[in-house]
C-alpha cells in the first residue's frame, strides 16, 4: 500500500492556489495590524490536540486555516510599516529561488553530494564579494573563501572557533579549552557573540566587553589594547575580536582600521560582524563604512536582513579557508569519496556547525539577476532616503531628538522626556497596528529606534508612522 | 528611484511557472541519471563571472539556466534511485508549505516577534511527539517540550551544551570549560557527535568512542560503565552520553534502556540521537526500536530524513526545558519585551544556536495534515518492504551476504569477495546513473549500503538496482 503523496497535477493546482494566495497576501498586507493583539495560547488554542488520522484534505483547506487561525497571530515582518529590530526582507525573486531549492531537495554538504549546489554557491559568494568591493583575500580564487551561513549567529561561532584553532597553534582540536580564551567586543556588540563564546566553552566571562567612545558608541581602540595586555598579564589567550560595521543598537561603526592593526600585532583573529549593514557596500557611496576590512580574518553580512533575500541567508567569508576547514572538518568512512580526497573541491560541510545544508545559493542568484547590481543600489538608496526623511521629521520637532547618528536605514530617536515616557510612546505607536517599532537603551538611556527595509515601504508611510508618534507625543505630554 | 521589484502580477504568473517547472522535474526525474559525471569545475566555469549590471531578466531565463547549467550537476536526492547516505525526501505538501513561509517572512526567534510562528511549532511538536508515542515528559504541557533543528548535528550540539550546563552546575555559564568534561557514545555514533563535543571546546579527546557488540554493532553498557569509572577516577566529569537507535552505518540500535539506566545511576545527560531511524515510530509494530526513552534527557529525530518534509526539519525534544534555556539564554536590552518577561510563552531563540528563526512548523503541519497518521505510516511500511524485498534479493544470490540486520529501510550488504571489489562494485553500479548507492565499514570490511526513502521508488527500481549489482558482479567475479 502506498502513502497518498500528493500527484504531480495535484500539486501543479494546489501550487498555483499557493502562489496566489501568497501574491494576495502581499497585496493586503498594507492593511492588516503589523501585529497582534491577541495573549499568549490564542493560536495553539486554535488547533487540534492532536494530527489527523488520516489525511486527504485538499490545500484550500490549509490555506483556510492559515487565513483564520495564522495570519492574526504574526508580527508581519514584510509589512511596510513595520520597523523592528533590523529589517528581514525577501522578495519574489528570492522566494521563487528557494521554492526551486525545495522542489530539487538536494543535500550540498559535499562538493560530491551535488556538485552544483556547491558551485553556484562559490560563484555567488564570488559575486557577492565582488558586489560589495570586499578585499580581493576573500575571493575563492585565492586562499580564502566564501559559504551561507543560516545567520550571523552561526558566522560568529564558526569565526570564533576557527580563532581558537589557531591561537592555540592546532592543539584546541584535540584538547579543547585547556587554558583561558579571551574575545573582545564592544559593550554593543550583537549578543551573539557571548552567546558564540558561551558555546565554544569560553564562558560568558571570557568576553571582554569593552568601552565606547560616547559620541559614536564606536569601540575604542585604546580599550582593546588595554584589556589585551591586561588578559596576556594574567595568562590568558587573546583569541578573537569580534568589531562591528553597523551595531544593533544604533548602527554605530567599529574603526575596523585601527583595531585591524592591534590584531594584526597581536596575532589575534578579527572577524567583522555587518550583519545589517554590510548590504549598503553595494552602494560605492557607502563603502567609507567599511574601511579597514582589509585587516580581516572573516566577515560576514545577512542578505536575508537588507538585500532582499529570504532568511535563512548570511554571508560569511574566510582569506584562509584552510584554517576554517581544519578546525571543523571530522571525516567519517561513510562520507569519504574520491572528490574530496582529491583536494580539487569543497565541501561545505566543513565550513559550518550542521552536516546537512539546503540549496540556497539559488535564491541568491534570482536575486543578483533579477535586480542587478543597480536595482540592489536603487533598494538600499531607497531605505536611506526614507530613513533621512524620517530623521528631517525628528529634528524639525523641538520634542523630540536624534539620539545617533543614521547612516543606513536605521534612524535613533526620542522625545525629550523621562524613560517612562518614551516607553509609553512607542506602546502607543504600536498599539495603532499600524507601525512597529522597537527600543534599545544607549548610555542607560531608552531610544526609540525606527529600521526601514520593506520594498513596499514609501514616503507615506515614513510620514504616517510620523504622525503617529507626533500625536502620541501631543498626548503623553499634555496629560 | 524604487529599485525594479517584481510587481505582484509578474509574481503570479512566474510562480506558477516555476510550480510547473517543478512538477515537470518530478514527472522526468526517473529519467535522468541519479548523479553527475562532469568533472569539478563544470557548474563555474558555466556561470558569468560577475553579476548582471542591470537585471530585467525574465524568470525564464532562470529556468532555462536551470535545465542547462544546474541540472546536469547534480546528486538528484529525489530520484527513485537515489538510495545513498540515508533519505533527504521532501514531498508536495512540505514544499507547499515551506513555500508559505517564504512568503510570510516572519522571524520566530521570540513569541513576541511572531506569536503564530512559536505556537504552530510547539502544537506541531507535541503531534509529532503523539504520533511517535515519544515519553510524556518531552510534552510542552509538562516541563519539556519541541523544538525545530536545522539538524541533528545542532541538536546534538544544543544537547551537549545544556548537558555541560548541568554537570557543571551552573558554573559553565560563566567560566566556560573549565575541567576535564567528557562525551560517550559508540565507535558508530555519528561524525556530528566528536563535531559537537570539539565546537563545546571538549575537543576530540573529550570524546569515548565505546565498543560495540560485534553482531549487533551496538554499544556495549559494560564498556560505558568502565568509561565512565575510568574518568571519574581520572578526575574527569562525565557530561553526557548519545545513545543511537539507528546508526548512521548499519541502523544498529544501542541499548537505551541499559545505557540509560547507568546515566541516571551517574546522572549523566542522556541523548538519544534516531536522526534517521526515528519517524519508524509512527508505525506500532517498529517502537520496539525506541523501548527506554523514558531515560532520555533529549532526543532528536530528522523529518527532513524520512517522513516527507523538506531539509531543514529536525526534531528535537527536551525532557526539562529550563535547563535548556539557562544555557542558551542571552537577553539584550532590544530584545526585551512584556511577553518574555511574563514567562507565559516560549522564546525559541533560547532553544538553538541561531537567533532567527523561519517559520518551519509551517511545512510539518502541511505534511502531518495531508498524510495524516495513517498515510505516513503507509510510507514507512513501504520503504521497510522495499529494503527487505532488495534484502530477499541478496539472500538469494549465494556471491552476496547481508552485513547487518535491516529493521528499517537500509539494507547493508557485500560481495563474497576483497573490500577492493566490493568497492569496484558500488563504482560500477552508480556508473550507470540507475542507481546511486554508498558504502562505510564495518569492523574493517567494506560494506555497501542502500537506503530506501524516495516516495518515487517503487519494486521495479528495486528490483532494477538488483539487476545492476548481480551483472556488475558477474563481470568483476569472471575476470
């Protein structure tokens, strides 16, 4: 007896209703809430207790329910007035690569898995570095190289570990953490990065946290070197510095110059972390921000944050592969094969935590094809635009200010009034449903933070979610 | 200037044309050869070398680019011949589902940044863990609980990190390795396991790779049990044992309930990886292969592997997810928010390496809703009556012998004949592009391997696959 897989004209209909009912989605999303209302349990609630006996429900079905039980329970992330965190766009481009991803179902954990998984791969980091002027060591035609991550996260674990290969001259490989590594970052380093170190087996007190300059929240060189001889005084192991183009707090930007060389006299790794920002080095007029590069270890960057690509895509680069490799590689009998034994290629499972590893190259290259190296310029250029509308909004109200500077598409702001209130301002905001922002706390103090990154996102919207703020701000501060 | 998007008109009419060119490669799929014979380079060198300038490419130059430069390079993991490694099966309805996640674009990593998206998952992990019968205590209502893994090598990571966090207890949050910790599992536990233990920073040495009973290939308990004395008076601290119900060689299947008992007698971590052999469960008659659980600490198994739902798909369970996310738990001021504060939800960021998170629950439910219980089953039944159909073949031919016992769907099997043939062999026939078969060693001997898990594969691939083997034989035996 066979399962009931659904046949091939019966997905060909189903996923055509898919595809519409997605392209209908996007067409309303405009006016849906950009979040929900609803306390914890609504959705699950919702649900049955337990999974059908058997199955045979056509996909309007599914979708139906997607309808009534799914679709009020989301933060949508691709509506244009949401403006959390930092941006997760995709595009149809990239939702159509991925869905060829899916349909192929094939494993690219080795070169020999499926050849062309890990090519197209190469060529596109190829492309990607290209896209965004990094130093020519990244390249894969050197020594160095570049593979998807799922996320920045991973990036960071995966530099940090390679790190401790080499500053414990290969020994980590085998004894593990047998003395005390260090890494360094400033205090807005991402959290990812005492969560790297918790997991590599650094502990969280084995991130220096260091000192910014107040005017930037950029970190200071001088901290670095101070907390670097301060730790070789006592014995310890400089590992890793992990510097930030683009914080997730404010978007302040590292000098990668200046500490690039204290690492470089250290013999200590430098990994770069651009995970929102590095996508505005496809604009040449944006490149100052990186800076320094050159004096990197490993970099990455999340196309799935600002360049239109669906998650799970982070960019990630090595100038030495082969330290990478070492540090990660365990080969067992069943995955031994003529291709790898002959050095001629890569395999990507040795670049990253998972064995397994999804075709996701593929939405990278619709993308690049679809837009172009001009229609990603023309995006970026559009979610600085808007983020400079907004700041001129800000500063031409005496009530509120700028609380950093807004280089890309994220703009920091406050109302001239206590934590509480600030707080209240953006509960307010975003109890409309018609914008969501979200907060940090810079020097002790809460900011408002507003990140544009949704291709529906226009200047009507910048100047609604102005509004909003503007008469929340009448009202928090007449009471 | 906007950036040229793909207008919602153009989306529909691409995306039904990448559905259908999906279907058409399902529909010819058994025509292809199962894997590629062009050399490395192939793919690349078919690519230009930089990105379009300009895009406006219609999507049907992609797919041509598809068929002309992607298809011919690879490892066709769907192919009714494909029977390397173990299954990577998707289905129409995961694909359908994941395509609906691309589409909505939300990050899970907090209830509160996608309510839905944290709900659905836990609902569906709770029918997942009903549908195997797993042990009450992995249940959200009690103190464990789901979560989706890219796969098992991040589970088993996840796993090995919250077993360090206890038999620290609570020191390794914030000290890191600090002693001698240690990982057990049998010389047959997967590659992921020394992988996971050197990224924890317990380095490969931290690793016992136990003996194994030589029928059954299963670890032996005696052997754990002097490990663990061996350590304990080494002054090393046992943290955590994997235990596995279907290796990666042979799908032997250790003694949990034997091993289990000796970590409770310890109280050492118990995880229990069934990457591949775990979606047996859904059927009545093969839980006897998962008898013991109830000492399982964790357990993982891989729907991405066997049960229909496209890569990235693992399971895992936790028995007490406080643990878990007292390891795992990092909280920066821009994450915080009233729901986690409340602790009445789920923050999943806290489950898994990675911060974002997309919405995979979504191609479970799909699965789990259009198979249903009984379709699902009816899909393990037939792989286990296919690879016992090639196992009759092989019995029947007096040059050929069976290697391991096969209660699933792999079939390990060898010629009477030097592991040089045998190795001729497995050449010969994935030559032909019929079949794709691969190998690993047992107690020394090669051993071929085919695993049956294609929903395409029906007895007369079986049967043809046979063929192969017996002609190839017949030339390398008469020469």
């Amino acid at each position: 007896m066979n399962a009931p897989h659904m046949d091939l004209d019966e997905f060909r209909r189903a996923g055509h209703a898919v595809v519409d009912w997605i392209a209908d989605y996007w067409t309303t999303l405009h006016q849906r809430p950009v979040t929900s209302a609803d306390p914890p349990g609504t959705v699950a609630e919702a649900l049955p207790g337990s999974p059908p006996a058997t199955g045979g429900e056509p996909v309007e079905a599914f979708l139906a329910d997607l309808d009534a039980i799914v679709l009020p329970g989301l933060t949508h992330w691709q509506h244009p007035g949401f403006f959390g965190y930092f941006p997760a766009n995709t595009s149809g481009p990239s939702l159509l690569g991925d869905l060829v991803s899916s349909g192929l179902g094939v494993q690219g954990m080795m070169w020999a898995t499926s050849p062309a998984c890990t090519e197209l791969e190469t060529v596109m980091m190829d492309w990607l570095a290209e896209l965004l002027d990094l130093p020519p060591r990244f390249s894969s035609t050197g020594s160095g190289g570049g593979v998807i991550q799922d996320s920045a996260s991973s990036a960071t674990l995966v530099a940090t570990l390679a790190a401790l290969h080499r500053a414990s001259g290969g020994r980590w490989r085998g004894a593990g953490i047998d003395r005390r590594y260090r890494a360094y970052t400033s205090v807005h380093g991402h959290s990812s990065i005492e969560k790297a170190a918790r997991i590599a087996g650094l502990g969280a007190d084995g991130v220096r946290a260091l000192d910014v300059d107040p005017d930037t929240q950029a970190l200071r060189p001088d901290a670095l070197r101070a907390a670097i001889e301060a730790d070789l005084a006592a014995g310890d192991v400089p590992a890793i510095v992990v510097a930030t183009i683009g914080t997730t707090s404010t978007t302040a930007i590292d000098p990668v110059a200046e500490i690039g060389a204290i690492c470089a006299e250290y013999g200590i790794w430098l990994h770069v972390d651009a995970a929102y920002a590095g996508a505005a080095a496809v604009c040449p007029e944006l490149r100052w921000s990186h800076a320094g590069l050159e004096y990197a270890d490993s970099y990455c960057f999340d196309p799935h944050k600002w360049l239109l690509t669906g998650f799970d895509c982070d960019a990630f680069w090595v100038a030495d592969r082969s330290e990478l490799v070492e540090a990660l590689t365990v080969l067992p009998e069943y995955m031994r094969n003529a291709a790898s034994e002959s050095g001629a290629v890569l395999d990507y499972r040795d670049w990253q935590v998972p064995l397994g590893r999804r075709f996701r190259a593929l939405k990278l290259w619709f993308v690049l094809r679809w837009y172009g190296v001009e229609g990603l310029r023309a995006h970026i250029r559009s979610g600085v635009a808007l983020a400079a509308r907004f700041a001129d909004h800000v500063r031409a109200d005496d009530r509120f200010e700028l609380a950093a500077a807004h280089p890309f598409s994220l703009v920091c702001f406050r109302l001239r009034a206590d934590d509480d209130t600030n707080a209240e301002l953006l509960a307010s905001v975003n109890a409309t449903g018609r914008a969501h922002l979200t907060h940090t706390r810079v020097a002790g103090r809460y900011i408002l933070r507003l990140a544009v990154g949704s291709p529906q996102t226009t200047e009507a919207h910048i100047d609604e979610t102005w509004t909003l703020l503007a008469e929340a701000a009448d009202k928090l501060l007449t009471r």
